[in-house]
C-alpha cells in the first residue's frame, strides 16, 4: 500500500510504504516500491527513530526500524484505526501538522 503524508505546516509531501504479509507489515518511507534489499537500503531513515519514539509515547511499541511490526489476531479494526491514527500524530510531532492519504 502507497501512502503520502503531508506536512500541513511546511506542504511537505513525504512518500511512504506499508507492505505486509499476514500479520507482519513494515513502515518504509519512499516513494518507489519496495521489493527486495536493494529498494529497502535506498528509503529515508531519517524519520524512523522520531516516529518510533513518538509511538511508544502513545502506547503503540513498534519495531525500533518500523518493520516486521505485528497485528495480533484479538485486534479490531477499532485498534488498526487508532495504529494509523498514533502514526499520524507522531509525524505531526515530528514535522507539523500532517494527513495521510492512501493509495492502494
């Protein structure tokens, strides 16, 4: 799944990734796919400590790199919502004001 997230503040669009198998998904902040090692050394890092402790302030532990992160089976979609919800805030903390659009 392709996701921008903009910076109200700055108009800042920042490029992101989430891709997944079962219960497994990762957070990569590029603009291009992600495939295989090579695409996965070239996304921004710059974003990943900030956004990792910004989510633990709110409650949601994550991966320290934002990948192999997991949704447990008694989850609800409440709690998938309020996840995605945490990263949005978490980058407003970060770089001001955000929203986040998905493409699929």
């Amino acid at each position: 799944m392709a996701c921008m997230i903009c910076s109200n503040k700055t108009n800042k669009q920042i490029p992101a990734r989430v891709i997944g198998v079962g219960s497994l998904f990762g957070i990569h902040f590029t603009g291009e796919e992600v495939a295989d090692y090579p695409a996965l050394t070239r996304t921004d890092k710059n974003f990943i400590p900030a956004v990792f402790l910004a989510l633990l302030k709110q409650g949601y532990f994550s991966s320290h790199v934002l990948c192999m992160n997991t949704v447990s089976l008694p989850m609800e979609i409440n709690h998938v919502n309020g996840f995605i919800e945490a990263v949005g805030h978490a980058l407003e903390h970060i770089s001001g004001r955000v929203t986040i659009s998905v493409r699929s």
